[in-house]
C-alpha cells in the first residue's frame, strides 16, 4: 500500500509540476503600471529642457487611456510624451497619473527632477547612503543633493575631504578598501586595499597621513604613497572596534569611539594611548575647537550626541533621541554648527555646537558617512 500510495502522490506532484511548466507564453499584465524616464538638457543646470516618455505598462482590458502630467512648478500637461522647460533651480515633483476608460483606473507615480544652479555658492557637504555619494552646499538657499555620479560602493560609512588638494576619500567597508577620487567625483580610484574594514577616514595634514579604523584596531598610510598596499598599524589589540577615527590638529592626537563602548585617544607619534570616557559605544568622533563630540548609544531609537573636553571630563549631551548609530559628524565652522544623519528618518540634522537651534537641513537619504568640503565661490 505504502508503494501504491506514493506512486500516486508521485504522479500527482508531476502533474501539478507539469501544470506549471513555463510555456515560453508571455503572461499579460493585470493592471495598469505608470511608469516614466527623462532626459534633463544643459548638464541638469537651470534653465533646462526636461524631455519625459511614458514607459507605463498598460494591459489590453484597460480600454483608452488619458495622461495627466503635473511637473512640480504649477504646471501641467496631457500630452503623452511632454517636454517641459524648468528656468529656475530647485527639485521638482514629477508626477504623472493615468485614467483607463474600459478598467477603471485612476493609477499615479511620482519623480523628482534635481535641477542645479549653476552659479550657486556655498559650503560643499559630502554625504553616502552606503552605495552613492552625494553633495548639496551650505547657503541661504535650501539644500538640492546630487549624486556626483560615484554610485557603485558596496557598503560605505565615512569619508573625509582633502580641502588643500580637492580630493574625496571614501571607506569602503564590505570591500575592504579606501577610494580616492577628486571632488567632483571624477577620477574615481583605488587609494588603499585589503586594509580591513574601514568605517572612516581622517586626515592628518602635517604628517600627511590618512588614518582609518579596522575591526580591532587603527592604521594609516602616507597620503603621497600611490602603492595601494602600503599601511601601518597604528593602534591594535582593540576588542571593542573603533570606528570614527578624527585628529586633533593642534594636539596631534588620533581620537575614536569604540563601537561596544569607549572613547581613546593617541598622539600621532605612538605615544599616550589612553581611554577618555566610557560610555555604551557609538559610531563616530570629530573635534571642535577643544573638546571631542560623538555618539553614545543610550536605547534603540535614542543614540546622543555628546561632547566633553579632550582629556574626556566636562562630558556634555548635543542631541538625543536620534534613531540609530552615527557615523559621520561634520562641523561648519562658519555657521559654528554640526551637522549628523539620522539614518532611520531619513534626515541630515544640524545644530548649534551647544546642541541648540536643531533642525532638519536635509531630507529623504538615509546618511551615513557626511563630511564638509571647502567652500565653492
């Protein structure tokens, strides 16, 4: 009986198998999907001539069917393809909607359009969501990100900006490597690989010396070297992996904040390793002035920023309630104000340095790595 039975079920799996064989027929889709792209004139610099093709998938069923065009300036368009001319900067909701006579939809999608400014100055920062870099400025007008076309990182968390040479480094830290490239995104190369898994970098301009962090602990390699596998250790033994690697200019001293707890300091020429302040961990450290600030993990959903003076006393919250580990602080010494991602709301924050005055600067990438250039006129 046991042989009959499983004879049986045996030929009815087949069958069902059989039943589900991929005939090489295309299925037709079942409803309406709004889809679009579009070409963007003059390098994206205002004024540009937008250039929008309906790529919708429409079924058979779906009868007639009409375009309602809204492109984010107050104007509209029922053509099908539509070209639009935007005269001023800004970002722009594109949203196209389609009604179908025969099934009854009334179905939408929306993109934004980034069209950029081409005399706007500012203070450049430079920000990374993990796989793209991006940058907006610092001025009087609202921040317009663009990606500056480095899109192909695996899994980056910080960089840092060489003001004096204009070059931007990138830690990679799924691919093991530090990438260099100049700031406009061009020249894209390897500086450093199988260097371990660096979370930042920090630039120590009078040794000319690039610091990084690794699992257990940190190295550095001279910023004039091209062999992509020339580096020294720096610090190890760390258990507790240090992320966030800043230097102090004035001191010489190499800070980072240990990820399970800790923040450390060490002066460039090997000497003084010490531990400054406890704490919970977190993921990054900047100096201003004469205290260190970093994140400190109280409870999920509320990571603090905090700072104190650079030996670790006089320790002092910034900011609470942030969503999740930080990684990458910047300061515009300008304004006087830091600047931080909170990944999970998707913002770029930014306060006064006593933690006053916060408010959303930036919104919609979950940022990880941010740093501040020097300032285009």
């Amino acid at each position: 009986m046991r042989k009959i039975f499983f004879l049986l079920l045996f030929g009815a799996s087949f069958m069902v198998f059989e039943s589900c064989k991929d005939d090489g027929f295309p299925v037709p889709p079942a409803t309406t999907e709004p889809q679009f792209t579009y070409t963007i004139s003059n390098d994206g610099f205002a004024p540009a001539t937008v250039t929008f093709t309906d790529n919708s998938v429409i079924p058979e069923r779906a009868g007639s069917v009409s375009s309602a065009w809204s492109f984010g300036d107050g104007t509209t368009s029922g053509a099908t393809n539509p070209v639009h001319l935007y005269e001023t900067a800004g970002v722009y909701e594109v949203k196209l909607v389609l009604v179908t006579t025969a099934s009854a939809e009334v179905v939408e999608t929306t993109q934004s359009i980034v069209v950029k400014d081409l005399n706007a100055s500012g203070l450049p920062v430079f920000f990374t969501d993990g796989s793209t870099v991006y940058t907006a400025l610092i001025n009087n007008a609202a921040p317009i990100a663009t990606s500056i076309g480095i899109t192909t990182l695996m899994d980056s968390y910080g960089m840092a900006v060489d003001t004096i040479n204009q070059k931007l480094y990138i830690a990679d830290f799924d691919a093991g490597k530090i990438l260099v490239a100049n700031v406009d995104g061009t020249n894209l190369k390897d500086f450093r690989t199988g260097i371990g898994s660096p979370d930042a970098v920090a630039i120590d301009y009078a040794d000319q010396k690039i610091y990084w962090d690794t699992d257990d602990g940190v190295r550095r390699a001279d910023l004039a070297n091209t062999d992509v596998t020339q580096f020294e250790d720096f610090v190890i033994g760390q258990a507790n992996d240090p992320e966030g690697v800043s230097i102090d200019p004035v001191t010489h001293f190499v800070f980072w904040n240990n990820y399970d707890g800790g923040i450390w300091k060490k002066h460039v020429n090997g000497s003084g390793e010490v531990q400054i302040a406890g704490g919970e961990g977190g993921g990054s450290t900047i100096i201003i002035n004469n205290r260190v600030f970093f994140d400190e993990y109280i409870a999920s959903g509320d990571i603090r920023i905090k700072s104190a003076n650079l030996d670790g006393t006089g320790v002092a919250t910034v900011a609470t309630g942030i969503s999740r580990v930080v990684f990458g602080l910047a300061y515009d010494k300008k304004s006087n104000k830091i600047y931080w991602g909170d990944r999970n709301k998707l913002n770029i924050m930014r306060a006064n340095t006593d933690g006053s005055d916060a408010e959303i600067w930036f919104s919609g990438l979950s940022t990880r790595g941010i740093t501040i250039g020097k300032r285009k006129l």
